[in-house]
C-alpha cells in the first residue's frame, strides 16, 4: 500500500524541527537532532494519512538519497519498523520508485545509517521487517480515535438586513459581521483549534469571508467546498423577501420533497447533499475538524453528527443564528457527546 511521508526533520538540521500545523512551517525546537547528532543522511517525518502533528500520527524514516526539504510530501511504501519499548515505534519506508519490499533488503550502508540512529536496543525493542511494519500501522488505523468537529455558522451578513434570501445568493458580510467572526476566532484559540485543525468552509463569500476573519487568529488553511453550502433556493437565491412568499409554491404541512421553486432544493436534496461530506469527516482519518457553513446547511449536518436520521429530522431540527458555534466529540467508543450546539458569544 502506497501511504505519503511529509518530511520534517533532515540532517541539515542542528535542532529538532516542531510542525505548527496553522501555517504549514516548521520551528526550531531546543532539543538537539538525531540525524544530525549520528550523521545520518535520511530524512524523516510522519505519515500523512495517520493524522497531524501534534495530534496522534505514525513516525516515518525514508530510505532516500535524493535531497529532502522540510515539507516534502513524498510517495512512499513501508518495508520495515523500528519498535520501541514506550510504542513510539518508527517505521521504515522507501519511495515508490524504489524496488525493495523488505528492510532486509537494503544495503549494507543504509542498514548502518539506521542502526547508528537506533545503536541501542532494549528489553522488546529492534528492527523489523514489512510484516511487522504492516501490522503495527493496521492496528494504529483500525483503532477509533477521538474526533472533535466544531461548526460555525457564518456571522451577520448584509441579507440579515436588507431583507433578502440567503440560500445561494453571495451576499458579503457587514462590518459587524467581520467583528463577530474575529472574536470567533479568538474563542477558538482558546479551544487549540490552531492545533491540527482542519477547516472546511464553504464557497459562498459571506462563508469565506467568516473563515478569513476566524483565520486572523487560526492562521488555517481552508478548504473551499460548493458541498457545504446553504440550501439552494432556485429562482428565490438572493431575492428579496416578499417576492420569495409571493412566488414560491404554496406548502401544505410537512412535505421532505418540497421545493419552493421548479429549480430549488428539497430538504432531501439537501440531506442527500450534505451526506457524503459527513461520512468522508467521520470516516477519514483527521481527528480535528473546524466547518464555516450556513444555518440549514449545518442543522443538518449536526443531526447527522448525533447519530439521526433523515426521517428524525421530521421532528427534531437544530437551528442556530448568524455567528452560533457548535462541538462535538465522538468518543473511542462511538459515543457522540455535544458540549454545546448553536452557542453564541455576542
């Protein structure tokens, strides 16, 4: 299996290099460099797919004499690990383009380079080979692992007061409305969401304008998404009020499937929409993620989060206002637990 190592240690390095996820760099830490110390030329990092530093994540050796910078992001297959007593194990990995499927197959200098890194082997510990690398990174993959998902539903935007629709309609945020993200933002510094967070955000600009606001103090790098947008109100995106009840079809009672114009968006639509998006979150392998969305858009969304279904939404909404923050923490066991839905700070 193909995984990607992002290198952050090279020997170049005197010192210990720290990853600050929130800006993509790398700092000097005060702890001198192994590879540097015990001349050894392979660069290091993690596995990206495992997580992000400092979050929980997988250590990785590349066995390459191509030169290295700090951020690389290098295609690469696992054929060997070192295990530590303390489970701080460090796998061994080649690029893709190489040929060797085992560390026993390495030469006889690479084998040294590794031993001179690790020369000293306790009680438990010592090199192996793809088999063992293979199982350690199954069970590392195979355990649930605690997520935490925090929403944000963007702050006062101009339609709140010109009385017009949202929904897809790309209106800007008020000059209130930059404030109230900005003093999001430094509430979710508080919460480390500059600590390997990533932040999903919708395409809409009020949305993208929230996210750069919150970035004041976050310094993340968003991901831009049409998934996570607002409903799609079709012919009413944008338009005024009064002429959306005045030209909208008319709605008896409940009805999931109904849509408000021929080219607009059922809660259906939306559900179907929004569904993907919560599986890859929950699925994958981030453990911190930060969403910038809309109201409905994230009703649906936290129903999703607290294990309902689409048929549950029938009787059971989440609604939140302009600048409402909300976290989840789904637990090892599976468990979901809210510490707060739609909370608001001004």
């Amino acid at each position: 299996m193909t995984y990607t190592a992002k290198i952050e240690q090279t020997r170049e390095y005197p010192k210990r290099m720290r990853y600050m996820p929130g800006t993509d760099t790398f700092e000097e830490k005060e702890c001198d460099s192994l590879s540097y110390m015990r001349n050894v030329p392979q660069p290091s990092g993690w596995i990206k797919e495992s997580g992000t530093p400092p979050c929980e994540h997988l250590d990785v050796i590349v066995m390459t004499d191509e030169h290295c910078k700090l951020g690389d992001e290098i295609p690469v297959r696992l054929i060997g690990v070192f295990c530590r007593a303390d489970g701080d194990h460090k796998l061994v990995a080649v690029p893709v383009s190489r040929p060797e499927n085992d560390i026993s197959e390495l030469s006889v200098k690479e084998t040294d380079d590794l031993h001179r890194l690790y020369p000293r082997i306790g009680s438990g510990e010592g090199w192996f080979g793809r088999e063992q690398a293979e199982k350690i990174t199954a069970d590392f993959f195979g355990r649930n692992k605690r997520k935490i998902i925090i929403t944000v539903q963007h702050t006062e935007s101009e339609h709140h007061l010109n009385g017009h629709i949202g929904a897809w309609g790309n209106w800007e945020l008020t000059g209130r409305g930059r404030q109230q993200a900005f003093e999001i933002g430094k509430m979710l510094l508080r919460e480390d969401c500059h600590r390997g967070f990533k932040m999903y955000c919708s395409d809409l600009a009020r949305a993208i304008q929230t996210a750069e606001e919150i970035n004041r103090s976050l310094h993340l790098t968003p991901v831009f998404t049409d998934v996570i947008r607002e409903v799609n109100a079709g012919e009413g995106n944008g338009r005024p009020a009064d002429w959306y009840r005045e030209h909208k079809a008319a709605q008896n009672g409940y009805d999931p499937d109904y849509r408000p114009f021929p080219d607009a968006e059922s809660d259906r639509g939306l559900w179907e929409r929004l569904l993907p998006f919560y599986r890859q979150i929950m699925e994958n392998a981030g453990e911190r993620i930060l969403i910038v969305s809309h109201g409905t858009a994230l009703s649906f969304l936290h129903s999703m989060i607290m294990g309902f279904t689409f048929d549950d939404i029938t009787g059971y909404r989440f609604v939140g206002s302009g600048g409402s923050v909300s976290k989840f923490v789904k637990q090892p066991d599976g468990k979901v637990i809210a510490y707060y839905i739609n909370h608001r700070i001004f």
